[in-house]
C-alpha cells in the first residue's frame, strides 16, 4: 500500500511539474486562478511564447482582450492587458521586448489568431486602453484588477 502511494504522489508531483514548465498549460492556469469564477469562465485561447514573454488572448462574460505575460523567477505573471496594440512589434519592443522577441511574438500571434472565429478576434480588439497589472515586487500595492471577473 505504501509503494502505491508513493508511486502516486511522484505521478502527481511529475505532472504538476510538467504543467509548471510548459507555458501552453501554466498561463491559462495562472490566469484561471486569478479571474475565473464558477458563474463566469474563462476561456483562454491563443496563447503564444517567445522568450520570456507570451501573450494571452482572453474571453469572459461577453468580454475579452490580450494579455501580456512575462515569466519571472515566481512564474508567469500578467505585464498589461490590452487589446490590437499587442499584435504590434513596435509597441512590443516599446514595452521593452527586444526587437527580435517582439518580431517573433507578434509572428506567432499572427498565426494563432489566423483560424480563430472572428467573433473571437472582435472581443480581443474590443478591450480599449492598456490596464498595466501589478507584480510581486509591488508588495501587493492597489493591484485595480480584482473586480475584472465581477
């Protein structure tokens, strides 16, 4: 009975693990966890990656928009929401992305959104303005983006 238990903790831990190292399923998780609610989910879809960056297209409630991530030493944490002006390299590298990482991200985002419904595409531009998001080293300071999922 032991060995089974242990077997399924190391299963367990292994595959948390795995979740944690692969951006595909660690983003929408960190964003799940942050904005979902059971009358109100979240679906997010695409998420592209260059680097230590990726960009999250989001939807919720009638809503959406893209968000900005960027992975840090506690994982991935959400830079800015906003909506077209993350499809630009110019404004990527703006942000601070290198020139090749913003070329790159903006790539593989056009290429993600390139089959999506377009009703999907019109929620990821409806989001005006750029809402930049608090990080760890804010200690928590006025973060503005617990109502988002109310």
């Amino acid at each position: 009975m032991k060995t089974i238990i242990a077997l399924l903790a190391c299963m367990l831990f292994a595959s948390m693990a795995s979740a944690d190292d692969d951006p595909l399923q660690a983003i929408p998780a960190r964003l799940k966890l942050l904005f979902e609610t059971p009358d109100k989910p979240l679906d997010i879809a695409p998420v592209v990656v260059e680097a230590d960056w990726a960009i999250a297209g989001w939807r919720q409630d009638g809503r959406g928009g893209r968000a900005l991530l960027k992975k840090t030493h506690h994982g991935w944490s959400i830079y800015l929401s906003s909506g077209d002006s993350l499809k630009d390299a110019g404004t990527l590298e703006k942000i601070g992305l290198s020139a090749n990482d913003a070329t790159e991200l903006a790539a593989k985002l056009k290429d993600a959104e390139a089959g999506l419904d377009p009703s999907a595409l019109a929620l990821f531009s409806s989001f005006e303005g750029t809402v930049m998001m608090m990080n760890e080293a804010s200690n928590g300071a006025g973060g503005g983006h617990e109502g988002h999922a109310q």
